[in-house]
C-alpha cells in the first residue's frame, strides 16, 4: 500500500508561515522600540542592544525567507483579482522583502561609523563585527534608517488593512493563505 501526501496548494507552506509571522512580529517590537527609545523609553539602557540584535535577527530570518520563496511557489491568488490588484500585491511583497534588507542593513551601517563605532552584540551572545564603511557610508546609513522605517511602518499598515478588506469585507480566503485558522475554505 502507497502512502501519499497531500500538499496543499491554497495556502502557503508552514515554512513560509513560520518565517512571515516570526518576522512580522520582530519587525513590530522594532519599529515601536526604533519610534520610541528617544521619547517613552529614554534612558532604558538595553532598549537600543535588544533593538539592533532584532534588527540582525530580521535580517538573517528575511534571507531565510527570500531563499523559501525562491525555492517553494506561492499559493496562486484568486482567480477574480483584477489585474491592477495582483500587480499591486506583488510589488507591495517585493517591497517588503527589499525594506526587510535594507532596513537592518542601514541600521547596522549607522553602527559602523568609524568616528563613532557603536559595538554590536547579538543579544549579549556573541559580537558583531562592523561593515567595513566609511564614516560617510555610515552617515547615509544613519540619514535613510529612519526614513526607511517610516515607510515600512506604512507598508505593514497598508498589508494588514489590505489582509482585513479580503477577511472582513471581501470574505475571500487570503488572508487564510497565510492564517490557515481564518481560511474560509477549511
């Protein structure tokens, strides 16, 4: 007797699940401890090492995921999306793979100025070596962090009202893709 395994195809694979909702929820601890550390958390000391130890974790977990991706197909999108919705889907999950690059990588730069080297460890564990920039490099890393992290800010605003217009108001199943508990085709 052969024992087959059924793959499911309307929904992304557990893999891809694991990484989206590890990394989303990193990426909110970090955007509010990034937004926050000069006002509501001043003076906290270990505010700025837990947040560059997220941001390096955020990194290494997106390189996971863009090689998940690369190498298991997503679930295909429903069939009475418009055009301009499916475009506009795949450029905003290309987005997010860029910001979730770019992001920790101009945060670990504004760290690596020479003039004002700021020691990274990850989580206490182990040191992180610098980028091998220079202060001007470090400087354009420090100029765009803040600017990349508003924008990604507002990708996860428009991602999560987009996932709640399919749950709530187009009672479609793709928000359940990627929440297989909210699928509404079981």
């Amino acid at each position: 007797m052969t024992r087959t395994t059924l793959i499911r195809t309307d929904r992304y694979s557990w893999g891809a699940i694991w990484l989206h909702w590890s990394i989303a929820a990193l990426v909110l601890v970090n955007l509010a401890l990034g937004l926050f550390h000069e006002s509501l958390l001043d003076g906290i000391k270990w505010v700025i090492p837990i947040h560059k130890s997220i941001g390096l974790t955020v990194l290494v977990l997106t390189l996971l995921r863009l090689g998940w991706r690369l190498t298991h197909r997503p679930p295909p999108l429903p069939v009475d999306m418009t055009g301009w919705e499916r475009a506009v889907a795949k450029a905003v999950h290309w987005a997010f793979y860029a910001l979730l690059l770019v992001l920790p990588l101009t945060g670990w730069m504004l760290s690596s100025n020479p003039a004002r080297l700021r020691p990274m460890a990850w989580f206490w564990l182990f040191p992180v070596p610098p980028l091998p920039i220079s202060g001007a490099t470090a400087t354009l890393g420090h100029n765009l962090h803040g600017i990349i992290a508003y924008a990604m800010l507002a990708l996860v605003v428009l991602h999560v009202a987009a996932a709640l217009r399919h749950y709530l108001l187009l009672r479609d199943a793709v928000l359940g893709r990627m929440a297989p508990g909210l699928n509404r085709n079981g």
